[in-house]
C-alpha cells in the first residue's frame, strides 16, 4: 500500500523510525498511513494512534526535519495528490521527548560538496552504556527528500565521546575527539575544527510560523 517512505528519528534515541504514506490509488485501499517506532533496534511497535498521525488521504511524498530548530525532527507529507483526494500539504509537529541529539551539516572539498554517500559516526555514552549511532547522508526515502544535514537522536544523559566523518573517496576517517550535543554544527573536510550554526527557535502555526527567543 506505500507510496512514499522515510525514516526519522522521532524520539531523539538514536534508532531511526520509518512512516509510510498508503498512498496506492485505488479507493478501495483507503488505509491511513502508518508511523513504526524503533524499539532498541530489535523491533518496530505502530505507534500511529497515540502519534495522531494516521492521516487518510493518500500519502506521496515523506520528509523528516528540524522545522522549529527545538531539537526534534517533525514530520512532513504530501497528501492528496490523486483527483478525487486534494488536501492540503501535512505538518506534524514532534512535542519533543527529552533526549539528546546533534545535527551535522557536511561540506565536501575533495568529494562532492553536498557530501552525499559521506558516513557519520558518533560514538555516545548513555550511563554506563557505550554505543555508536549512525547516519549516512542522502535524501532518505521515496518521493520525499530529507535535508542532508543529518539528526542524530543521542538518547537520555548523552556524553559524546567522538564524531567520525567518513568520506567517499578517502582511505582515513574525519575524527573530532569534543564536540556538543543539542547543537548543529558543520564540518568542511579536511577541516582540523566544526562551526557550530547558530539559528532562531520558531513556533509553528498559520502559514509561516513566527520567531521565538
């Protein structure tokens, strides 16, 4: 039944969810869409009804992103795009869930500048447990692009123990031994330091959201 697809880390702990659009074109396959969260990485539980996600009209394309800057990757859908079924594009807000996170925006020089195919590694420590969270840039999934910057959830009490780029076309890792959780920051390669990007908090709401402190 799916049309579009992708993943996102709904809950910031560092195992990537996946949402399904059921946007097949017949009628008769009215199902609503479905959100799978992951648990630990050993199984997916539908959490559709208690995310209130479960939108009805058919589901096109898919995209998860950061779109207030809190932190958290909400969830973004093209819905109703067969005659018969118009809807309005779908924003579902992520209330937050109190985890750790990072996001990471790459710049290539020697590989392409968008850094697609480029693999991150952080290695976390939650409590006494010591585990690595991966992402690997590109656009996520199908009919629906993900920004490359990539959001990796860091669980409960996260201490970033290291950051490690591995770049297409090159032999030996990017390594960053101190960087910060709850921020965004960008890595240029072959750059011996991050920048950490700076942006406003924004309230969703109307049509443009506003601007908060």
């Amino acid at each position: 039944m799916p049309m579009g697809s992708n993943f996102g880390d709904v809950d910031n702990d560092g195992y990537p969810d996946i949402y399904f659009g059921t946007g097949e074109l017949s009628f008769a396959s009215l199902l609503p869409n479905v959100l799978l969260h992951n648990k630990g990485g050993k199984k997916f539980v539908d959490i559709t009804t208690s995310s209130g996600t479960g939108e009805l009209h058919k589901g096109h394309g898919v995209a998860f992103a950061d779109m207030d800057n809190d932190g958290d990757e909400d969830l973004l859908e093209v819905v109703g795009r067969v005659p018969g079924d118009t809807h309005a594009f779908r924003l579902f807000e992520n209330p937050g869930h109190g985890n750790d996170w990072i996001s990471v925006r790459l710049v290539g020089v020697k590989a392409n500048r968008a850094a697609i195919g480029a693999r991150v590694k952080v290695t976390v420590k939650n409590g006494t447990e010591t585990r690595a969270v991966y992402r690997t840039v590109g656009s996520g999934g199908s009919f629906g692009a993900s920004p490359l910057e990539q959001h990796l959830g860091l669980g409960k009490s996260a201490e970033i123990l290291g950051l490690e780029i591995q770049w297409p076309g090159d032999a030996q890792p990017q390594r960053f031994a101190s960087v910060p959780k709850n921020r965004a920051i960008e890595i240029r390669q072959f750059a011996s330091d991050y920048r950490v990007i700076e942006r406003p908090r924004y309230k969703l709401g109307g049509n443009n959201g506003r601007q908060v402190k």
